[in-house]
C-alpha cells in the first residue's frame, strides 16, 4: 500500500530505522516527524517503507475538526501566507506530527482573528521544518513560491518561518528577488500556547507591513521588552541576537527600517526604502551551496581554511577578528584560495562595525593575497551573497565586483554605528 501525508510509518535506509508521521515535502524526500518532535529527510532511493497507521485511523484533532472556510472582504488587500514551520506555526501539533492540524491560513485566522480586518488571507504550508533544517535548495523552493503568489495578484507576502536561521532565508529571497510588493518574514520566539507568546503582536504587525508600501524584503518581529511595537529590519541587516527574549531580532550595523505601533497599527519609517510597484518582479535564485563561513580562532590550524579549498569549496567567508584579521600563517593559504579563483571575502566577529584590512600588517597582508572586505556586513549575510553571486557568475572578476557591490543595502557607504 502506498504511504501519504499524515500516515506513521516506519523508513528503514543503510541500517538506520526512522519512525514518525509523513509529512508534507515538495522536495521528493520523505520528510517524517519523529517522536522526539524533529524531522528527518530521507531520500527514498534505497529506503523502505512500511506503514504502522493510516492517517485516517489516528484520532482527528478537534481544533482542526471544524475549520471554517476563509473569510472574504471585500476591498482588502490580498496577503499570502507561506508557512515553512517553527514556533509560530505551532499551532502544528508536533506530537503527533501535525499532520491533523496542518497548518493553512485558516489556521492563523482562526488563532488571530484580528488579521481578518487587515487582508483577505490565503496561504500555503511549503515546510513544516524547524528551520535548522532549513537548506540552501529550500530557500530557492520558497523563492519560487513567493514569486508564483506574487504573479497570482498577492499584494503582500507573509513567510511564517523559525526563528534560529530565518535571517539567512530572508537573506536569500532578498538577493534572489525583485519585489514590487512586501515580502516579510515573521516568527515568534515562545509558542500560542505561552502566555507571554509573541505570536499574534508578531503576526498582526507583519500584516501591517504586507499591506504597507515597503516593497522589500524584511524581517518584522517583537521590537523591545515592552509589547507595544514590532521592529521591521531589512533582511540583510538583522540578526537573532538572543536565544529566548522575544526582542531577540536587531538590525546590526543600521537602524530597522521603522516601526509598526501594535496599538494603532501605523507604521513609523525612518530609513528610505523601495516603494511598491517601483521594481518589477524578477527571480535571479541560482546559488551555489558549496560555500563556507569559517571563524578564525587564536591558534586555529591553517588547515582548516586548507580543507575547504581542497574540498573544492568555491568561496569562503571569513570571520576575522577585530577589523578583519586572522593569524599570519593562513595568509598563505588565502593566497592558495584566491589563486584558485575561490573568493575570500573577511568579515569580522565583532559584528557592529567595518573592516578595515589597512590598519595592521596582517590586515595589509590578507588584502595582498587577494581577500576582499566584506564591509559592514555580516558574516551570514556575506556567506549568503556569495553564495548567491557564484550562483549567478563563474567568472572570478566578475564575481568579486559583485562581492564587493551593494545590491540590497548590505553594506552602508559609511558606518553609521
Ligand atoms: N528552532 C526553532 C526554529 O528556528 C525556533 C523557532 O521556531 O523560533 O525553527
């Protein structure tokens, strides 16, 4: 009998038995969610399938008993919801695999029936990951989707992601689209099931923003450690700065892009922005995964960068201390990289503030073997566009002069902080 969504059934491949409930995958792996509340993705080439329970056989939640259809009004604008998981999608059960509650938008509607007066929802689950799981080939898939419910009249773009690695995916579609129309990414650090959860104020303001004129990729989440806005970061600019606060989410290197007040709902700019319907809609979301961000750490073995050019990395991301340094005994093997026609790019791990290669010798001398500053960006941003750009380009001048471009607001002209 063939498997489906929401069936537990038991994979067996290369000796290893998985055994969890089937859940949605537009990939071709079959993704289960374990008991232990993680997924597992397995390529199905070689693996065994045996089903313990159908779906229909499992106890139906009741909560997703009795959904009602989505409600209309007319005149508002029409928002799509992209769900790939996390906490803010929790109202996922992952007990039993979540299958019997799947999100859709019906499901956040009916959670924060306040959305209702802001847009006529519709939505999508494209994952039910946490986003650690989260891959360089998803974050094309999502691209893809957003830009196929931008083409279907979407006058806003809602992502429900986790929270862990959402600034690398908003990252991405940042890089890989030309958005006329919002597209902002929103998550919450505590589940609906918490009082304290940020879920709805999360959610509501990143409404706001989909029906805003702030026709860019942006992050929209809990603002500060009172629960009266949510900040809208630029999607190359923010970063998870604390593992459980519910403010956890800065822009580094630049101030958000403004504010959206939870009581009235305006929205309070203080950067330029791209303006609705100013660009037209393209998709440019080629990467090239074999890209790696390496820290230097004092003492750390040259080596390190060696196993990556050897392994046929085709750029390299480094996180240098202070103004961009790392040891004098990796320069050489920068100067191997580079002379491979493999972009080094230094980034530093003081995260606030600018490289600067020309202070010190050793900076001096990593510019010399052929490393290009990364800027006032950050490390994962960096990592990002690289891969990006040799997604984009093959060849090795071309691709530096990109690196070192400003294409979505990455880099500041000057340090503002
Ligand atoms: N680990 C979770 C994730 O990133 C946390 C969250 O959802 O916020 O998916």
């Amino acid at each position: 009998m063939e498997f489906e969504e929401g069936d537990r059934v038991k994979v067996e491949k290369g000796g290893v038995q998985y055994e969890g409930i089937v859940m949605p995958s537009t990939t071709g792996h079959i993704i289960i969610k374990m008991i232990s509340g993680y997924n597992a993705g397995i390529d199905p080439q070689g693996a065994t399938v045996t089903i313990i329970q159908k779906k229909q056989d499992m106890p139906v939640s009741s909560k997703a008993a009795g959904k009602g259809g989505i409600r209309s009004k007319p005149g508002l604008p029409k928002v799509s919801i992209l769900s790939t998981g996390g906490t803010i999608a929790s109202k996922i059960d992952y007990r039993t695999g979540a299958v019997t509650s799947q999100f859709s938008a019906d499901d956040i509607l009916q959670a924060i029936p306040e959305l209702t007066e802001i847009a006529n929802f519709s939505g999508k689950a494209i994952y039910n990951i946490l986003s650690e799981n989260m891959k360089a080939e998803y974050w094309q898939e999502l691209s893809r989707a957003v830009v196929e419910e931008i083409k279907n009249g979407a006058d806003g773009i809602i992502i429900a992601h986790g929270t862990d690695t959402m600034m690398y995916s908003a990252a991405a579609l940042s890089f890989m689209i030309d958005t006329p129309v919002p597209i902002v990414f929103v998550g919450s650090q505590r589940s609906a099931d918490r009082p304290s959860s940020d879920n709805a104020m999360n959610a509501i303001c990143a409404a706001k923003v989909a029906v805003s004129d702030i026709a860019e990729v942006t992050v929209v989440m809990h603002g500060d450690g009172s629960d009266d806005k949510c900040s809208i970061h630029r999607a190359t600019k923010v970063r998870k700065m604390h593992t459980s606060r519910r403010d956890a989410f800065r822009s580094i290197n630049s101030e958000p892009i403004g504010y959206v007040d939870y009581a009235t709902g305006e929205i309070c700019t203080s950067l330029p922005y791209a303006k609705r319907n100013e660009k037209e809609l393209a998709l440019n979301n080629s990467l090239e995964p074999k890209c790696a961000l390496v820290k230097f750490t004092p003492g750390a073995s040259p080596d390190i960068l060696g196993y990556f050019i050897d392994a046929g990395y085709k750029g390299i991301v480094i996180e240098g201390t202070g103004l961009g340094h790392v040891s004098t005994d990796w320069i050489p093997q920068i100067e191997r990289a580079t002379s491979k026609n493999i972009p080094v790019m230094v980034t530093s791990q003081c995260l606030n503030g600018r490289i600067c290669d020309r202070v010190y010798d050793t900076g001096r001398d990593i510019l010399k073997a052929g490393a290009i500053e990364g800027e006032d960006m950050l490390p994962e941003v960096a990592l990002v566009k690289m891969m990006w750009t040799l997604g984009q380009i093959q060849d090795y001048g071309a691709a530096v002069d990109i690196l070192k471009g400003n294409i979505r607001s990455e880099i500041n002209e000057r340090s503002l902080m």
